[in-house]
C-alpha cells in the first residue's frame, strides 16, 4: 500500500487517521503546487484530480477521505475510529457528514474562491461572489455545533472517531487561511486544544 500525499486538509485527514491506528503506509508526495495532481500519470491513480490516493497492492486506488478511512477501518478496526456496532458506525458517519457537508465544504470553497483563487481557477469553476458566503454558512454551522458540544468530550461522546479528525484538520486548516474559529466558540475551543494534543495531530 501506499498514500500519495500533499499539502492541505484533506491528506491530513487521512495522515491522522492512520497515525491514530498505528499503521505504517509509506507515502509518495504529489506536487499539487505544481498542478502534478491535474495531470498524467497521477489522474491514472485518481481521475478527480485531487489527493490523496490510497493505492493498494494490486495497483486500485481507493479515492475520496472518507471512502479511504472506511477502507483502512475495515481492514484494521482496532482501534475503532468509526465503531464496533452498527449503532456506534452510524453515530460516527451522521457527525461526519454532517461536518463534512456543512463546516469543511464551505469552508475550503470559501477559500479556493478567494485566498485561494490564484491557484484554483484554472483548475475548478470558482465563483468568487460565493466565497463571503460560503464562510458566513461554515461560522454559521460552527455556531450551532458549538452548541452541540456543550458537555461533550468528543463529537460522539466519549469515542474519538473520523469525525473528530474530519473538524480538526479543517479548523486547522482554516486557521491559516484566514478563517479561524470565533473565540465565542468555547466547547469548540476546548474540543481543539484536546484534539491538538493527540499525538496524531502530527501526522
Ligand atoms: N473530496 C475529495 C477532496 C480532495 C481535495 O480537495 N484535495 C485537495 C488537497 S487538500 C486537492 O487535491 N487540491 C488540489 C486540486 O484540487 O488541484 C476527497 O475526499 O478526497
């Protein structure tokens, strides 16, 4: 197996997932600075474009975060990231989507629409009149969810998952990129610093 990896939120997801299994998985690095990622022979690996790749050892990729996380549970399920039960696997994927689709989408299309138009355009439609948007809906939602944490250790309770590294690897990323989270946000707050030093932060 291998991982071809890059700069950016989405490797690091999975760069986490994986420190927090405890595999080893040699990495290639892709130049996605250099638009290596938009061209031949990576598109062979991912036709979207996009990293990371999770390549297996009879040559599939396995694409998109969460389709490699699910993959890598699976196939290694201790320590569980996503569940042991059906009941805990759908606590996990109903967080998971839920800050996938309304926190780190808006989020990173907020900013390939403005700080990041440069390299983006050329790359993906980009409508720059959107991104002011797209970052008020992704605070909006960060809003609502600190709320939701209020008394929680973790976005599952007392089980770190997939959606615990999801959150934290894009307000990470935020924070460089012009969108921090809001101090208001105190549960969210306290929620990252744990998060932060889990050793896997890290990866
Ligand atoms: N939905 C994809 C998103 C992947 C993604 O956007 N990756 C970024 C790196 S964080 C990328 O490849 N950006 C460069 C580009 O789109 O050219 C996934 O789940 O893997």
């Amino acid at each position: 197996m291998k991982l071809y990896n890059s700069i950016g939120p989405n490797p690091h997801v999975v760069r986490m997932f994986i420190a927090e299994k405890g595999i080893e998985i040699p990495l290639e690095q892709v130049d996605l600075m250099a638009g290596e990622n938009r061209r031949e022979p990576y598109l062979q690996k991912n036709s979207a474009g996009q990293l990371p790749a999770l390549e297996l050892d009879g040559g599939h990729c396995v694409t998109e975060i969460t389709a490699i996380c699910e993959y890598l549970e699976d196939t290694h399920p201790n320590p569980p990231l996503i569940g042991s039960t059906p009941e805990e696997k759908a606590e996990t994927r109903k967080w998971t989507r839920r800050v996938d689709l309304a926190i780190c989408e808006p989020l990173a299309n907020g900013f390939r629409f403005a700080e990041g138009l440069p390299l983006f355009k050329s790359r993906v439609v980009t409508v720059p009149e959107a991104a002011d948007g797209l970052k008020r809906m992704a605070q909006d939602r960060l809003k609502w969810l600190d709320g939701e944490m209020n008394g929680k250790e973790f976005l599952c309770g007392k089980r770190f998952t997939l959606a615990d590294i999801l959150l934290y690897c894009f307000l990470d990323f935020g924070t460089q990129v012009g969108q921090p989270l809001k101090e208001e946000n105190k549960n969210i707050a306290a929620w990252f610093q744990r998060v932060k030093a889990r050793p896997s932060a890290e990866a």
